[in-house]
C-alpha cells in the first residue's frame, strides 16, 4: 500500500490568506499546506479520503491517473467542497465513481450538489455510486476490507478509517473505548494536530501525541495542522522519533 498526503492542513490552508506570521511566510515549502486529503493506491485500487477545494491541483500535482473511489470523513466544506473535480475520471477512462459515507454526508452532498442527483441530467454531470457507510461495519473495494469508525469533532461525528494496517483520523477531539479498540494494532497512523493551543474540537499537538503513544503504532503522522502549530522543522525536532509532521507531497509505503 502507498498513501500519498495530498494536503495536510486546516480548513483555511497555509499560509492563511493576509496573514504576515513566520509559517505563513516561510519559504519552507512543508509549510505551505492545502487543504486536508489523502491518496491511498492498494495495489488493486486508487482511493482518496475527502476532496476539499484544493482537490483538482492536488490531483494535477500528483500526477494522478486513476481513481476507484472517494470516501468521505464528514460534509465539512474544507473535505467535500471538490467532488465535482472527479468528472475527468468519468470522460477519460469512462469509470463511475464509487463515493463512500454516513447517511448524514450523503445529506449534505445532495443539497451542496443537488445537480448530480436532480431527475433531470444533463450532459457533463459528474457519475457517482453513491454507497452508505454505517460506522463499525466493514466494506469492501476490490480486495480491501474498510473498517470505518466513529471519532468526535466536538458534537459532531466524523467516521475514520482502516485499511490493514493503516488508519486514517481527522477532525478529532475525542475518540470512544470502542473506537479505539478498531484502531490499537495499527502500524500506521494518520491522526490530526490542529496547534498547540486548546481548541474545543481539535486534537492540540500534546493530545495527539498522547493517543498516539497510547494507541502504539509503529509510525504516527500528524495532519490537518494550521499555521497556530509553529514552523515544521522547529515543531519536528521536538517529537517523540516514531511520531513525524506530515507534510504535502509526502509519501510513505507500507
């Protein structure tokens, strides 16, 4: 399995519009950070966690030439605003794409594209399967079993995912016994660090280190990170040496 980190930041990217601070300036390019997704290949299958609005570029940057499916964390703009970037996909390689999410997601994508879904088409549209994730039941793409999960952003849910051995979090603030049970095993784990700050439905950068280590794994790589987090490398080098900063672009094999 290769995942690729389409991007790793917060739903208003780094550098933050008008902002002047050291990160939003810096000429590190690991901190300029689109908005969160990532790219799993399986071998057998291409599949993307969320599409937010940097969806199109992230695909053009990564060269990006097939897709099987999208699976969607929660209906948050800055995770499904670039569903409709799929349309290449379906005119080039004449595929329809499995879309994966909670009856809720589904929701919010009919109303935020209620064109792809009206009664009457028309020519251009993009092709869905629209597929229902019911969180603690696995699902199948092609040879790869899904277990999707609950986590809480404040009050409102957001599925996670694992394949395998990687799991996949984002948008979390807390994290049931019973959540947790799906994930203890994981050799990779993507788990979000918004800042070091307390916020009220993000992990600050000492809870997910905390749950990290709790969870185990071999490797943890934190993402949806803002610019409030401090400068990568300055941040990195005071890490535990298996948790690292995701950055966009980077890829890692498992």
């Amino acid at each position: 399995m290769k995942v690729t980190f389409l991007g790793t930041g917060t739903s208003q990217g780094v550098p933050v519009i008008a902002c002047n601070c050291e990160v939003c300036t810096s000429i590190d390019k690991r901190n300029n950070r689109l908005r969160t997704s990532i790219l799993i290949d399986t071998g057998d299958k291409t599949i993307v966690v969320d599409s937010g609005p940097d969806f199109r570029y992230q695909l053009l940057r990564e060269k990006v030439k097939d897709l099987d499916a999208v699976l969607f964390t929660h209906e948050h703009k800055d995770h499904i605003a670039g569903l409709d970037d799929i349309r290449p996909f379906n005119y080039l390689l004449h595929k329809i794409i499995d879309v994966y999410a909670t009856a809720r997601v589904q929701t919010a994508l009919k109303r935020e594209f209620y064109y792809i879904f009206a009664e009457t088409k028309y020519h251009g549209l993009p092709q869905i399967n629209l597929h229902k994730v019911n969180n603690g039941e696995t699902f199948q793409i092609g040879k790869n079993t899904i277990i999707p999960f609950e986590v809480m952003h404040h009050l409102l849910p957001i599925t996670g995912y694992r394949i395998g051995d990687f799991t996949y979090i984002t948008d979390a603030k807390t994290i049931s016994a019973e959540s947790f049970e799906k994930i203890v095993g994981t050799k990779v784990l993507v788990l979000n660090a918004l800042q070091k700050e307390p916020h009220i439905s993000h992990f600050t950068l000492n809870e997910a280190i905390a749950f990290a280590q709790k969870v185990g794994a071999e490797t943890t790589y934190l993402t949806h990170i803002s610019h409030n987090l401090g400068l990568h490398d300055v941040v990195e080098k005071d890490l535990p040496s298996n948790i690292k900063l995701a950055y966009d672009g980077l890829t890692i094999e498992l």
